[in-house]
C-alpha cells in the first residue's frame, strides 16, 4: 500500500472511530430505542423471506456471500450498501436489485424506512464492522458482521450492548458452526471427549499488500485472520469452553519488508482449566489447514481442507468422515455461507440467540488479545 492511501484509510479510520465512539456511548442510541418502541406500528404478516442487505460489495461479498443467497430458503438479498457508486450499479442489474434498496455509507440510516431489509450483513475488514453494526442496529436492522468481530474487545462489547439496546439480533459469521463436519467435532466432544490434546496449522502464502496485513484495518496478521479458526476449533474440542491461559512466540519474518505492520508466522497454545491444551501455528508464509483433536477414547483428525468451504479430508478412530455432498453455485461451494444466514434469519423470525452469537465473538477477541500480549512479553497470561 502507498504511504498517500495509507494515510487517506488511517484519517477514514479515525473519522469513523470518533462516529463508533459517539454512538456506542450513547448520542442517539437511547433516542433512537425509544422512537422505535413508540413508534413501532403493529406487525405485519410474517415474511416468507426475509430480506438481506450486504454492506461491503468486495470479493468475499460477491464471490461467496451473494451466491450463497441463492440457496438460502429463509432469506434472500434485496439490498446492497456501498461506498462505491459503480459497484452499487454493477449490483443493481447482476440481482436486479430495486433503486430504493441501494445505499452508500453517508444515507445508511434511510434503510430504518425499507421495509424490505431485515437484516445486514456487515462484510467490511474488522476495523469498520462496529461503525456499522452499530449503525444497522440502530436504524432497526438485525445485523450479521464478518469474522473476527472487531479488533479490540471494547468495540465487541459496544457492538453487543448497541444491538441489544435496540432490541436487535447480531451473529458473527462463523460459518463453520452450520457445516455437518465441525458440528461433528462439537458432537464427539461429548461423546468420547471433552478432547484433551489438540493440534493445528492453518496457513497460506499471502501475496500482494491488501487490507490483511494492515494493522490499523485487520487487527493483526495471520492470527485474527487465520489463527481464529483454530481458536474456534480448540474451543469446540474442549466442549465449547474458553481457555484460562495462553502462551505464543512470533517467528522470525521471512518478509520483514512486507509484514512490517504485523506477524508473518505465530505459535501459540491454548490451555483450558480441565487440563485439556491445544498447540498451534498460523501463517501467512506457507500453505496449509489442518486440525486434530485426541482423547483417550478416541481422536477426530482434519487431514486437508479443516477450515475451507468445501468440504475437509477427516477420519475419526472408526473411519473416514463422509457427508452428503452439496450443491455447488457457480462452481463455488457456498453451503455453509448459506446455511448460515438461514439459520440467522430463523434466529430473526422465532426470536432465539444465534449459536455464532456476538458473545462468541467477543470470547474469541479476547483470547485473540491475550495471545498478542503472550507473544509480546514471552509471558503465559491468563484469559
């Protein structure tokens, strides 16, 4: 990234921070409640489908999330937000999405009128998912944000206590959690485990300079990126509690001169109260994306593909793991993305608790933090 553009994003970052700070403190947020429950007209009929806004019109929203709507049976997209006119253009005639249903980041707060958009999908890099899941919610829309939550745990829980002020629903996209293979885990978990011993690599080869290596935007490199899989997955072993300690160690850099704003490479290791301990590597310099989890009644290995969208390579002490294969769109695997979203707009429509939820993420933020500071001080720390 030039110096120029990287300052044009550090100023855009600040601007929006000092907005996230204001309305997280509470400048229109009780108002805005408290309009809305006066105000609220008798509900209506119940939808068949509800309605999706994707904020964020960049590659993971139109190579993953919008082909996924096409599967979805409890939702579908209707709307799209964008800071870039052209891509709201190119959006309208690809999903014959109406004029009325297109917004930019300055009129965000008119989607409160739209009766159509039930809830946005905030697909943005981290820095900027409390800015608008703040801003979603309070114009009255349930709100899905994009792994990792956020990249400090002040702004987790301002997103949290934002949406729950106004009486909104909010869910990370953890879309592993919906997949048959992951649920797998959780479930022999409890079966042969809680796991005691777990081990994983997820990694690949970053190329050129994007948002991901800049601090200021993704939080960190590899470990909120990719090292948060793992977390996802150590917990899940453990029987979905969260560590008490962490220890990590950063790896020399291979590319200084490329990853000088955050790691290339961390080691790091969860420990969890029952003694239960994961040991792990995340890295932008080299490929791979495997996970394994043992007990003393047997193991669930993730030889290939752990974390991707399709589905993994997995054996278990009786065998290999074999699901019924889904259906593609486009050539893409976007089931889990799918999924997701239905089950999020069932969470809406029967008014239950996503299993991704905002707690979730915030769980996962501070163990995230907590590792930083392990690597940063050569220091176990406590969670």
């Amino acid at each position: 990234m030039s110096l120029p553009e990287k300052q044009r994003r550090r100023d855009f970052l600040r601007q929006l921070s000092i907005g996230t700070a204001a309305v997280a403190g509470g400048i229109g947020l009780t108002a805005h409640a408290q309009t809305n429950a006066a105000a609220a007209p008798p509900n209506p009929a119940p939808k068949k489908k509800l309605g999706v806004a994707l904020l964020g019109l960049g590659r993971y929203a139109s190579g993953e999330l919008a082909p996924a709507l096409k599967l979805t049976k409890n939702c579908e997209l209707v709307g799209a937000i964008s800071g870039h006119p052209e891509k709201l253009a190119q959006w309208k005639q690809q999903y014959n999405l109406p004029e009325k249903n297109l917004y930019t980041y300055s009129n965000l707060e008119k989607i409160r009128d739209n009766p159509d958009i039930d809830f946005v999908y905030v697909v943005t890099p981290p820095a900027l998912h409390p800015v608008y899941t703040i801003r979603c919610a309070n114009a009255g829309k349930h709100v899905m944000t994009e792994k990792p939550m956020a990249t400090t745990v002040d702004d987790c829980q301002a997103m949290i206590d934002a949406c729950k002020a106004a009486g909104k629903k909010l869910s990370v996209g953890y879309r592993l959690h919906f997949d048959p293979y992951f649920k797998e885990l959780g479930r022999l978990a409890k079966e042969i485990g809680p796991f005691t011993k777990m081990t994983g690599d997820r990694g690949f080869v970053f190329g050129n300079r994007a948002w991901r290596v800049d601090k200021l935007l993704a939080g960190g490199g590899p470990m909120p990126d990719l090292g948060i899989y793992l977390v996802q997955a150590a917990c899940a072993a453990a029987g979905e509690v969260p560590p008490v300690a962490v220890t990590a160690k950063e790896r020399p850099k291979q590319r200084p001169d490329f990853f000088y704003d955050v790691e290339e490479t961390l080691d790091f290791t969860l420990e969890f109260a029952n003694g239960a301990k994961f040991t792990g590597v995340c890295s932008y310099n080299h490929s791979s994306d495997t996970f394994r989890a043992e007990s003393a009644k047997g193991f669930i290995d993730f030889q290939q593909h752990a974390f991707s969208y399709g589905p993994p390579t997995a054996v278990t002490n009786k065998g290999a793991l074999q699901f019924p294969a889904q259906p593609q769109v486009d050539g893409r695997n976007c089931y889990q993305q799918a999924w997701h979203m239905d089950d999020f707009a069932d969470c809406i429509m029967n008014d239950r608790e996503s299993v991704a939820s905002g707690e979730m993420g915030l769980r996962d933020i501070k163990i995230i933090t907590a590792v930083y500071e392990a690597a940063r001080t050569g220091q176990r720390v406590t969670v």
